[in-house]
C-alpha cells in the first residue's frame, strides 16, 4: 500500500481512487460501530423528546455515519468521473458502487428525517436500506480487487508459458 502511494506512476490511476473509497467506508463503518455502541452499551433507553434533542443526537453520535457516508459518495462519484474521463470502460465496479453509495445516503438521508419526525417505525427499514447500499459498495470495490487480482495472476502464469 504504502508503494501505491507513493509511486508516481499509480498516483492519478484508478488505485488511487478505490483508496480513497475504502478509507471512505472505514469512516462509515466506523460511526456505525460507535452508533452501535452508544445506543446498546452506553445509552440503551435513550429516547428523544424534542427536535432539538433529536438534533443535536443526530450531529454528533451519528455525525461520523453521515461523514461517511457522504465521503463513499464524492469518493465513488470522484472515481467514476475520472473513469470516464479517461475514456476506458473499467468494468461495472465504479458504476455499481456509485450506485450503492447512492442508496446508502438516501437510506441514511431517510433514517435522519424519520428521526426527525419523533417516529421511528420506518426509522430499522431506513437503516438497513443505508447499510445494503454500503454492501453493495463493499462487494463491488471487492469483486473488482479479485478480478484484478486474478487477471494479473493470469498474465504472469502466461507470461510463464511463453
């Protein structure tokens, strides 16, 4: 990793971009970790009685959710733009990432606004969608490291052959 980031040669590729997603997703899975935590450890009858305190529960406890999640979102639309940009197909990884991140933040946009309202019965729903759209980030980043893997495997076992 650390010749990846530091080899000229790698630093505007599309490694450099699939980095940044995945310190994206270490921030998101972070603050849900620690939501986890604050709710089933540290405050497990917490219950909001106003907006305001519902406010400034949701701008800290949960700000490193959103943090990362809004940082999936600008890293794999980043990446996905300087895939196009350079004119190479790439695979269905990026597109299929961005996509996730994009049902990601509208479940975590969804689960905040039913927050908000004081009710949460929708509030499990808005935060599974968020978290099968981080899945969805995750499997693709993973699928497209195995196949990359894979294809260099490939060429140095024929390289090999020849």
């Amino acid at each position: 990793m650390y010749r990846m980031l530091h080899n000229k040669k790698h630093r505007s590729g599309p490694r450099i971009w699939i980095l940044w997603i995945w310190a994206a997703l270490t921030v998101q899975l972070f603050g849900l970790a620690f939501d986890a935590a604050w709710h089933g450890l540290l405050n497990p009858d917490f219950k909001a009685e106003t907006v305001a305190q519902m406010v400034t529960h949701l701008s800290t406890v949960h700000l490193v959710i959103y943090i990362g999640v809004l940082s999936v979102l600008v890293s794999t639309a980043w990446a996905l733009v300087h895939q196009i940009r350079r004119s190479k197909i790439g695979g269905v990884a990026l597109p299929v990432a961005f996509a996730g991140a994009l049902v990601s933040a509208g479940g975590e946009i969804w689960h905040a606004y039913t927050h908000l309202q004081l009710s949460t019965p929708s509030g499990p729903i808005a935060g599974i969608t968020a978290v099968f759209g981080l899945l969805v980030v995750v499997t693709a980043l993973w699928l497209a490291g195995y196949h990359e893997r894979r294809g260099a495997a490939d060429d140095v076992y024929e390289q090999r052959l020849t």
